[in-house]
C-alpha cells in the first residue's frame, strides 16, 4: 500500500473543511490555498505518527490558526496583506450581500488572534476551553480576546449593530 | 450565536475548491529532496564540492551573495545568451540570501557571469510554494516567464528585447502550485502545464502565429518537434507514464494521442534530439524510511510502448551519493544530469514553515547515454532543484 493513502484518505474526508477555516482566517483564496498548503505539508511530514492518533485534524487546525497568526505577523511587517475582493455570487440576496462584505471588511481590521477566536468560537463552535488550548492562552484570553473583537466588529460595521445587539441579548438570556 | 454563525458560513462559501492532496505530496516530496543537503552540507562530501565550486568553477558561475551590488534589472535589449537562471527567496534557514534578494524574483545569468533580475516575471508566493515558471531556450538567447504587468506569457529575446505575448490571457490561479514551461528550441512554441490537474487546461502557444492548443492537465512537456506540431509528456502520480500527442496544428481542435505505462517509477529527462529517445533515472525507495533516492543506471525508455530497452551505469557520478534530476540533452549522446548530496534524515526533512530553503550546491555532469561516463560541467547555488533553470528543458516532477 502506498504509504499516502491514508493521507489521501484524510484529505477526502477533512480538506475542504479545513479551507474554509483558512479561508475564514485569510479573507483571500490564493492566501488561504497557501496557508493551508503549507500546513498540510508539516501535516504529511509527521503524518506517521499523526496516522495513529485520535484527531488528526485537530492537529491540522492548530497548526493552520497558529501558522496564519505567525504569516499576519510577517505580512504586516512587510505590507504585504491582500487587497482581493471576494468573489462574486450568481445568487444572493441583496441583504446578506451587504452583510457578507460588512462582516469581512470589518473581519480584515482585526488582529491576527481575534479574528482566530472569531472564527475559532463562533464558525468552529469551539469551547472557551477548546479555544484557549488551541491557542496556548488562558481562558480569560479567550474571553476578553473575543469580548474585544465584538465590539471592534461592531464598531468596525455600524450597519451590522442591531444584529450584534439581538446577539447579545440572547447571550445574556442564556446566563 | 445563530446569526454570527451563518454570516461566518456563507462567507466560508467562497473558500477555494481546491484539490491540495497530490500538490502536497509532490511538494513534500520536492522539498525533501531540496532539504537533503541541509544535512550534507557538513559532511567531507558537501565540503569537497564546495570548495570545488569556490575554486575552480565559480568564475562561471558568479555566486550572487559573493558580489553585492552587481545585479542590475534585465537591459531592454543587448543581453548575451544564459548560463542559468535561479528563484531567490529571501529568508533562507541556514547561510544569507543573495544581495538585494527579491522574494519570489527570478535572476538569470549570462555565460560572461552577468547577473540581472527579472522583474517582469510574476514572484513566487511567500510560502515559497507557489511557483512562477521560467525557462530558457537551449542556445540561452531567449526566455519565456509569465509576465505579471500583461498576466499571460512573455518570450523575451535577450539581443533585440522583443517580447512576444501569448494570444490568450491566463489567470495567475491557473498556474497551480508547480508550473511547467517548455520552450521550443527558436522560441516560437510554449508549453505550459501545472498541477494539480484543475478544470482550466494546459496548454501550448504558438507566440508568433498567435494560435493556441489544449493540452492535458497535470502532464509535464518533456519534448516538443520543431515544427511545434508533436509534443511528448510525462505524468508521475500514480506511476509512471508517457505520453504523445502528434497532429497538434493540423486539425482545429485536438491531435492524435496516445499513453503509455511505463512499469516502475522513473523521472525522465528532455526527449533526445532525435525526438524519440526517452531516458530516465530509477526513483528508489530507501527501505525503513519515506525516502526516495536515484537508482545507478541511465534507463532507456521506449516512448512507443513504455516498456525498459536498457540500463546504462553511470560511472563518474555517484548516484547513491547524489540525488539526480535529468534536463536537456548536452550533445547527441549526452544528457545533462544535475546532482546534489543525497542525505535521507526524516526529522530534518523540512524547513521550519517560516523559513526558506537554504541556497545548496547543486553541480551539472554531461553523462553519456551510451557509456554511462559522466563529465563535471559546472557547479550553481540555488534553493532547489526547481529554482534553478539551465537552458532547454527545465525539469519535471
């Protein structure tokens, strides 16, 4: 057997979610390739021992949040972050357009580990805890790191308020 | 969390479809052999070529990092025929990049040991694994890139400077992650393929009739007639093929095809100049590792059946020594082989992901196909086997 099958094999079942978070952190398609082509070669370099353990992809998502927080800090050193428009959609409704594009200009102005916890809690849907240990931070991080991205996105979006607002009180509901 | 949740999701819609599973292996592949001589540098052998390198060829070949100040962006016009041409990535893991280094650049260097940037060509990607293809013709006079500002190809001739655009534009996503480019021997013909095999073709161009075919995806041209109208490919995942295609002008949409399996892995180096020989070195694996290392024979391969004529031991270059890649052919007998140390370290395989490649020795033989005897030609410094492009075929993986 070839010993990339099993790599194939997790590629099938994982990759495309794995982009869409890289996607998700990058804002940039071509971006995004590159992360996670990056990732996935030290995914397949220690894919021996990887091949043996429970989650694999959660070493894939540790490495893609940390390995795109480690890039913003050199593209911005360099000036190098993408200016690319997103893609335009056959189908979408005039509303979630205008969010779509509010949510990811605002999204492009945060820093590199608040957009991670954006879109590790709330796309990922992972714990505080499951966050601040992908992260290697503390859970208190977490929280104010996501506390403060909220009210940057708010600030950063003003057309998106009312839906953080409904957002917060559902959250207050639930306490 | 509903709301944020679904804006989050329809945005992650647009993330690329994209493929990375066979790229990633070849680029695993490609970057441990690029590794291997990070190991070997330290040893008598890298040691030995080095100082090799230092003394008695590089006035040939003009060690960039050694001569500050000396690189200049390619004259318009006026520039005399290649030597080579190397990719610099500017944040090497171990050693200094080049003076003046342009991340992603392209510098070419003529046989007078003059050096130039190509600034019209397209940088490779920071990651260092998005490639931006480059070739030269086999008398050095002629250099076909992509050219960023016109986002298609461009063959430049280095004497007069008239450039020649492809007739069709060809978006930078479409070159993939390993691009392939042939130029045929005048310049008139360009041969582009990539991987992985996406739904946008390969193709071939013809620069001055303005004239385009489609080509298989994920194939490496590894020869082409002069007349442009016969192209033969090579394909390595999952094993081991060739392929020609004939008629390729003659009939308004597509030519005559066929495909052959060759049993075993090979990498095979640029068709023969009688347009039909075929020669390959075995890819052996090194047992109780991932490894992969050349085999000691010069394999004759028939392009027509895909079936082993012969093998020819290479005598003057060590094969178990070296890892070697085939190019051009040197002469009617002789084919160019680069080599560079073989080491085979698992834990030292790759470059920490922030880091560049380091620039390595990397030394040209003209190895007989007949005999298997090997003559030294020259010694280069480059970040990879495919960040260093001599004159004809650049190469495949």
């Amino acid at each position: 057997m070839d010993p990339n099958d099993s790599f194939r094999e997790f590629m099938a079942a994982h990759q495309q979610s794995l982009m869409r978070t890289a996607y998700l952190l990058t804002g940039d398609a071509h971006l995004a390739e590159d992360l996670l082509q990056s990732v996935l070669i030290k995914v397949l370099r220690r894919w021996s021992e990887l091949a043996h353990v429970a989650s694999p992809q959660a070493y894939a998502r540790k490495a893609l949040v940390n390995q795109y927080i480690s890039w913003r800090r050199r593209l911005v050193r360099t000036a190098e972050l993408p200016s690319a428009e997103p893609p335009e959609r056959a189908h979408s409704s005039e509303e979630s357009t205008i969010i779509r594009l509010a949510m990811r200009q605002a999204l492009a102005r945060l820093p590199p580990r608040q957009r991670a916890v954006i879109v590790l809690r709330y796309y990922e849907d992972l714990t505080e805890h499951d966050t601040a240990k992908l992260l290697n931070c503390s859970i208190g991080t977490v929280k104010s790191q996501a506390h403060d991205a909220l009210a940057r996105l708010r600030a950063l979006a003003p057309e998106l308020a009312p839906k953080f607002a409904d957002m917060e009180n559902l959250e207050e509901a639930h306490r | 969390m509903t709301w944020l949740r679904a804006v989050l999701d329809d945005m992650a819609d647009d993330a690329p479809q994209v493929d990375l599973t066979e790229r990633t292996i070849r680029a695993r592949e490609r970057r441990r052999r690029v590794a291997a001589p990070v190991v070997a540098t330290a040893s008598v052998v890298a040691v030995a070529l080095a100082a090799t390198a230092a003394v008695r060829l590089l006035p040939a070949e003009p060690d960039a990092a050694a001569r500050p100040g000396t690189v200049t962006d390619l004259p318009a016009r006026g520039v005399g025929p290649l030597s080579h041409a190397y990719a610099t990535f500017c944040r090497p893991e171990d050693g200094e990049a080049p003076s003046g280094c342009v991340n992603g650049g392209w510098r070419v260097v003529t046989r007078d040991g003059k050096t130039y940037r190509v600034g019209q060509a397209l940088r490779g990607g920071s990651s260092g694994l998005r490639t931006s293809p480059l070739a030269i013709s086999r008398d050095g006079r002629k250099v076909a890139y992509y050219d960023a500002k016109a986002g298609t190809f461009a063959v430049r001739d280095l004497t007069s400077g008239a450039v020649l655009l492809a007739p069709t534009k060809v978006p930078r996503q479409w070159l993939g992650s390993i691009a392939q480019l042939l130029l045929s021997d005048d310049g008139r013909f360009v041969a582009f393929s990539k991987a992985p095999a996406l739904k946008d073709p390969a193709m071939l161009f013809d620069m001055r009739e303005r004239m385009v075919r489609f080509l298989p995806n994920d194939w490496d041209p590894i020869g082409l007639s002069p007349d442009g109208d016969t192209i033969t490919l090579a394909k390595y995942a999952p094993k081991t093929r060739l392929q020609t295609i004939s008629h390729l002008w003659r009939t308004s949409t597509a030519g005559n095809a066929r495909t052959v399996d060759v049993t075993g892995h090979y990498q095979v180096g640029g068709l023969g100049p009688d347009g039909r020989t075929v020669v390959a070195v075995e890819s052996v694996k090194v047992t109780g590792s991932g490894c992969v290392r050349s085999g000691g024979a010069l394999v004759h391969l028939d392009r027509e059946t895909g079936k082993v004529l012969r093998r020819v031991p290479v005598r003057g270059l060590s094969m178990t020594a070296n890892f070697v890649h085939l190019r051009s052919w040197a002469g009617p007998q002789e084919i160019t082989a680069l080599a560079t140390p073989f080491t085979c370290n698992e834990s030292d395989d790759a470059p920490a992901s922030s880091f560049d490649p380091p620039y390595a020795p990397f030394t040209a033989y003209a190895v007989n196909v007949e005999t298997g005897k090997a003559r030294k030609l020259a010694t280069y410094t480059a970040q990879g086997f495919f960040e260093l492009v001599l004159p004809g075929f650049p190469g495949t993986l």
